[in-house]
C-alpha cells in the first residue's frame, strides 16, 4: 500500500503537471522567482534542487502558503516522509491547505505506518472540499489498497469513487475505478459499461484507455452470457425509508439491452455491437430518453446523426477485439479514423452532474 501510494503521487505530480497555483500575493520578485524556479526543477523530478529552491524562498517570505505545500510534496517524493509531515501538518492546522496537500499528508501518514490516520485526513478533507474528485478518489484507492481488505471495504471503496463521479462529474478518474470495482462485482457490468465508455470519451489515448477498452468490450461479453446467472438490477433487500423502490436508470438501461440480446446472438464483436448500440439509442429515444437525458447518450447519437457512429464503435473496441482485424478495417477506410479523430478534438466530451443517476446500492455486491 505504501508503495502504491508513491506511485499515485508520483504520477500526478510529475508524469502530468504540479497542482495549479492559485493568485498569490508575492512579498517580493524574489521570492517569485525562487518558487518558480523550484516549480519548474520539481516537474522535471530534479526535486533535491527543488527542495533548495523551495526552502531559499521560505527563508525570505516564511508566510507564503504555497511554498510549504509543495516542499512538502517534494520531500514526499524523495522518500523523506517524517519532513513531509513536518511541512504539511502546519498547513493543515491553519486552515489554508488545498486539496493537494490533504492528498500528499494522507499519503505520508500511510507511508509512516499511520494508515488510520491517513483515512482519517483524507475524510477532513473532503469536509473542506466536498466536490473534490481527487479525494474522493484517493479515500476508494484506501479502502481498495487496505491491508487484509474485506468485502465491505471494497463496497466503501466502491461508494467513494461514486460520490466523486456525483460531486465531481469531470474528475474522469473516478469512472475508471468505478467501472473495474463493477466489473468484480456479482452484479451485471451495466456501469461498468456506462463508466468505461465515459473514461474512453476524456482519456482518449493512453495505456489506460486501451486496457478501459479491452474492459468494455468484456462487460458487454458478461451483460449477456450472465443472463440467468447473475441477479439483475434490483433495489437493497431492505430499502431506508423513503428510498426509491427500484434501481430506475439502471433496471431501465438493463431491460433495453437484455431485449435486444438476439441481435449478438452469434457473439459480442464490434460489428455486432454497433448495430446492438444502434438499436438500444433508438429503443432509449422512444421510452427513456426524456425520463434519463443522459450526455453519454446524447454524443453517441449525435454521432450517429453526423455518420460517425460506426467508425466510433470500431476507434471504441475495434482494437481490443482483434488488432489484425482492426489495421484491415483502417487499410480500407483510411481516411475514416484520422477524420474521426479531428471531429473528437472538436467535441471533447465533459460529463454534467444531472448524468447521477447511480443510486449507489453496493451492500453485498462484492459477495461471491
């Protein structure tokens, strides 16, 4: 857990960019300087000079916030958790720390043996900034990531990434873990398609993209060879008071590709797909679309509408199905995928928050 904790941080830090620095007032041109100096050589992972540079501009303005942040994260990164801890804590204390840096002080508890601890951070932080993705994210990655896990913690796992997705729709990270916890669930992988697909619509290209792919293509596989062996969609054995009778969105998503289950009869393959998904957004158009409008929903038929439905399901599962089938497909139509590739750098795609309609039943879904 420790060291899946580094390399969490390690990549946010470094293999994308540093935390946004919000507008800070700087005590003087020095100082400014120094900190950007240290930004520049910590995104470049020189972080012993970082560190330098970083402490240089504390010895001048010792008041700037933002600079004990991301000392902090610094030494984190080399391994020196105890100044880590030394550095954030103080932060926290006086109310002016970001997410980032209850994200890095949870992290550094966890790598000092104080996991408790670290959770415990991690909830204070999301009190601070309920709609912070982020943590939510790293509070499921926790529980996922806890020693001697059980089934419930992989359900509060589970939960956390979900209120991220309700509290957060854009942090796309959340739809991933949400997609794959599904995924090892008893349930039928309807989110986990929904969530797979919507990962793949904002991290396009990238090694954890096409293994989202490759997981998409294997919950539409067990959507319908679980028919009768996995219990369908249903609402918790004893719902709370006042709490919905059934699972709406889900049961409904559930019921209108299970109905069209002759049209994969031969196999679940991206040319079977397409026509299954062609035939499920026009069933949803006629029952359900007003009831769920949903923006998934809305960007495949706008593809559809705009004729690039087909090659998106191919650019969507055509690899992870066969890659020799999906280079044949590509030598004849060569000029479909680059011209598809334009159309989604002009259409990238945000979930909106009015998409929740996960009513985040996960007692007992992990049973075997």
């Amino acid at each position: 857990m420790h060291h899946f904790f580094k390399i969490i941080l390690c990549f946010s830090l470094l293999a994308t960019s540093l935390p946004a620095v919000a507008q800070t007032s700087w005590p003087s041109p020095e100082v400014e300087k120094l900190y950007k100096n240290a930004r520049d050589l910590h995104s470049q992972g020189k972080l012993d000079q970082a560190i330098t540079k970083y402490l240089q501009a504390l010895n001048i303005a010792p008041e700037v916030t933002v600079l004990y942040r991301d000392l902090g994260q610094a030494y984190f990164l080399t391994g020196n958790n105890e100044k880590a801890k030394e550095t954030l804590e103080p932060v926290i204390k006086s109310g002016s720390a970001d997410e980032q840096t209850y994200q890095t002080l949870a992290a550094t508890y966890v790598k000092l043996n104080d996991e408790k601890k670290g959770r415990k951070t991690l909830e204070e932080g999301i009190v601070k900034y309920p709609h912070s993705g982020m943590l939510y994210h790293e509070l499921g990655l926790w529980y996922e990531k806890k020693k001697d896990r059980s089934e419930e913690d992989m359900e509060k796992a589970l939960m956390a990434w979900l209120r991220g997705i309700e509290a957060d729709p854009a942090y796309h990270i959340n739809y991933y873990e949400a997609a794959r916890a599904y995924m090892a669930s008893n349930r039928p992988p309807v989110w986990s398609i929904i969530y797979a697909e919507t990962f793949i619509n904002i991290e396009q290209q990238t090694p954890r993209s096409h293994e989202t792919r490759a997981m998409l293509l294997a919950a539409y596989k067990r959507l319908f060879n679980s028919v009768g062996k996995l219990a369908p969609p249903a609402a918790p054995a004893k719902p709370k008071k006042g709490a919905p009778i059934d699972n709406g969105f889900e049961q409904a998503v559930y019921e209108t590709y299970i109905k069209l289950a002759p049209v994969v009869s031969d196999g679940v393959t991206t040319e079977t797909l397409t026509m299954l998904r062609t035939r499920f957004l026009m069933d949803w158009s006629l029952q359900y679309a007003q009831k769920y409008p949903v923006s998934l929903f809305y960007r495949q038929d706008q593809m559809i509408r705009e004729g690039y439905f087909d090659i998106y399901n191919q650019w969507l599962t055509g690899r992870a199905e066969n890659q020799a089938q999906y280079e044949a497909w590509n030598r004849y139509h060569p000029e479909d995928m680059p011209d598809f590739e334009e159309w989604l750098k002009d259409h990238s795609y945000r979930p909106v928050a009015s998409d929740a309609y996960n009513m985040k039943y996960v007692e007992d879904i992990f049973k075997k």
